[in-house]
C-alpha cells in the first residue's frame, strides 16, 4: 500500500511538472506547460512598471489583463505608488506611455530551479524626471513550483528606502469625505487586474463574504481573495498581507465594475505615509494562484502559513 501510494505521488509529481519549461528573453521570464504561459514576469526599460503578464493556471487560462483599453496603467499584477512627494507615479501619458514620475530599474537576477520555481530580485530607483533619485527599493519575488493541483504561490517582498537628503510622503487620492476627494480615491500599491473575460465573479476576505457598496468594497482584511469562472473552470487569485506590514491588518480596495475587475492592498488607503530621510520599511505580501474557489476557512489556513513562514526566515536572519 506505502509503495503505491509513492508511486501515486511520483505520478502526480510528473504530470504537474513533467512538461514545464522556462523561457527567458533580454526583458522577461515565462515558466511555460505544453508551450502555453503559466506566468511572465516582464521588465522591458520601455515600459512605465515591471510587472507579471500573463498570470494563469497551469493549462493556459489567464487569469490577468494588462493595460486594458479603460486605464492602460494597469500592468496585470503590478506595484506602483501614486503620489511620491506631490509627483504623480500611477497614471501615464497615453502617447508616451510614461508617468509624471519615473520608476527606473537595474540589476535584475533570475534563478530558475529544477523543480520549476524561480527567483527575481532588482533595484528600483524612484525620482521626478530629471531630478535625482528619492527612494530606493530592493525587490524580491520567489515563485514556487506548481503544486499537484496547480496552484502556485509568489512570495514579494519590496524594501523601501528613503535617500539621505529627503523625505519621502506616499499620498494617494483623497477618499469621499476628505478635502478634494474622490468616490474612487485611495489605491496606491500591489495590485492585480483581472482578465474581464470571466464570469460569476466571487469575493472574499479572511473573514467571509462582504456586501458590494456601488461595485466597491473598502475594509481592512488580513488577506482577499477573487476569483470568477474561466473557460468553464473557477479559479482565482488571492492576496495574503503580512501582519508585520504597515497599517496592517492592510486597508483593500476592491471593484467589481464592467469591464473592471480590480482588487489591492491598498496601503496608504486612509491616510498618507511619511518616510524619513535614511529610514526604511518593508512591506510582505503572499500572491496565490489557485484553481476553484477558496472561502475564509481556506484564507485563514493560508494566513497562518504565510505568517508563520516569515516569522521562521526572521529568526534565521537574526541568528
């Protein structure tokens, strides 16, 4: 019995990874099955962001959108500031495809591994065009080789630091309520784009189902999850907000409007952010993604691993 219920997991083991490939170009990385994407980093100098495109499961079917008709800034599953000292780092120009504020990136390094999974680190530096630089960031994001059901995690963690000769505010814009805001005010951070071709879209945070306020859900969640229905098949995309990060348990925003699918830990949601000149700060975040749908229970458990996972890489940090 042991010796075919081994056999029965070396077979799974094979059929999840026995066709994967990585592909890799001078501005990306793509793990592939059967030649079709399961996800692609992108880091073209051209571009405003690096960021992943396609995302999806292991057969193919994407799960992401990138730089939709609507708001071509939205990068799939991208990390953008909006304000960084009054200067506009989200949206960007439509005939040049840039930001007021520039996000420049060097040093980037993939390893790829045997059993499918990869890490990318880089240098990102953050200035107003033609200025000198005011924030720092060291980027790292671990990828893991699919699970059995197809399910894979990335591990991103982002460390920020302020230049030695300046503050550094992280602003969004305002929320309903607050001088100038705006109903749609407040994102700023990871976020993810979800491919519109979906169906019976579903949401959930660690604390179960929540009611739709025009399209919009605004709470704090110590993780969120989408999914819909792709192709037939429900599938999704969680986020999983380390309990270490700032103004964690982390504000999300999350829209569910036509074309829009949208969702972020919106860090800076209700209230401006202030790094002093020389400090720094990391923010943590777990990315899933999974077929079927998951409901809190399954948030919770993922919550628990996450947080205990990087409580485990810190005490070896510190020994």
């Amino acid at each position: 019995m042991r010796t075919f219920l081994l056999m029965m997991l070396f077979h799974q083991a094979v059929f999840a990874a026995g066709t994967m490939s990585f592909k890799q170009t001078e501005n990306s990385i793509a793990l592939t099955k059967d030649h079709k994407i399961v996800w692609q980093f992108n880091y073209c100098p051209e571009k405003a962001k690096p960021y992943f495109h396609p995302v999806a499961l292991c057969d193919g079917t994407v799960l992401t959108e990138a730089q939709p008709a609507d708001h071509q800034w939205h990068h799939a599953l991208w990390f953008s500031w909006k304000y960084i000292n009054g200067v506009n780092f989200w949206e960007e120009d439509p005939k040049t495809g840039q930001s007021a504020g520039q996000t420049t990136w060097d040093n980037v390094h993939i390893i790829t591994g045997k059993d499918h999974s990869a890490a990318i680190t880089m240098n990102l530096t953050y200035n107003h065009r033609g200025q000198k630089p005011i924030l720092i960031e060291k980027r790292t994001m671990a990828i893991s080789s699919p699970n059995t059901d197809g399910s894979y995690v990335i591990d991103w963690t982002s460390e920020f630091e302020a230049c030695s000769d300046t503050d550094v505010t992280f602003d969004r814009t305002p929320l309903a309520g607050e001088p100038g805001g705006k109903s749609w005010g407040g994102y700023a951070g990871l976020s993810v784009r979800l491919n519109n071709q979906g169906q019976k879209w579903s949401v959930e945070t660690e604390k179960g189902p929540f009611k739709w306020n025009n399209g919009t859900f605004r709470g704090k969640a110590k993780a969120m999850d989408y999914s819909g229905v792709f192709d037939g098949q429900a599938a999704g995309i969680a986020i999983l907000d380390h309990p270490k990060n700032l103004n964690a348990p982390s504000p999300w925003y999350a829209i569910n409007g036509n074309p829009m699918k949208y969702f972020s830990p919106a860090v800076i949601c209700y209230k401006p952010h202030t790094l002093t000149a020389g400090q720094a700060f990391t923010l943590r975040y777990r990315i899933i993604i999974h077929p079927g749908r998951w409901d809190a229970g399954q948030l919770n458990k993922q919550c628990t691993h996450f947080s205990k996972r990087n409580s485990e890489v810190s005490n070896e940090n510190e020994s």
